[in-house]
C-alpha cells in the first residue's frame, strides 16, 4: 500500500495514551489507501466483529487532532458496542417479541 506513513505514524503515536482492560485500539491503512482507527476487544469471542472507523485526512492536520481523535474513540465506542447487541425491544427476531405498536 504505502500511502502515508506519517499519518499512520502520528495515528499510533496518540494511540500509545490510550490503555484499556478491555479493548485494543490501532490503526491501518485500509485497502483503499483511508486511514482508518481500528477498536477490538481484546478477547473477542467469534461471532464479534472488529470496529474500523476512517480518521479523515483534514482531521489529521488539524492541530487539534488530539481532541478530534479523542471524540472519534469515544464516539466510535458507543457505536461498536451498540452494534453487538444481538437483539433490542424493537428487533423482529427478539425471543421475547418486539414492541407491539400502541394503538
């Protein structure tokens, strides 16, 4: 790939103030040469997906990337562990059947 080593490398400098029991946080260029923040449980069980999220190039040279990074971790980790619900009130398939609509 090659793209931007830089951006990978500034990426993953900010990533090294990050520490968490439970996640694993890196980054990689994507297939289509995107930076992109990668969030993973560190012991995932197998039906759990990996979270990639695109850090885009003018946040990258905004000088406060920091903050806008941070945002992007925390806003992304709400949305990773919203997406592993396996089923809500509202999901079709819910055991316990979904919301009926009040007449």
């Amino acid at each position: 790939m090659g793209g931007n080593p830089e951006a990978l490398a500034a990426v993953r400098k900010e990533l090294e103030k990050y520490a968490h029991p439970l996640l694993r946080f890196d980054v990689r260029e994507s297939p289509g040469g995107r930076i992109e923040l990668v969030i993973d449980l560190r012991n995932k069980p197998a039906n759990i997906h990996t979270y990639y999220l695109e850090v885009h190039p003018r946040d990258l040279a905004h000088p406060q990337f920091r903050w806008i990074l941070q945002r992007m971790i925390f806003e992304g980790l709400h949305d990773y562990f919203v997406e592993m619900f396996e089923y809500t009130p509202q999901s079709l398939d819910n055991p316990a059947g979904p919301y009926e609509l009040e007449r």
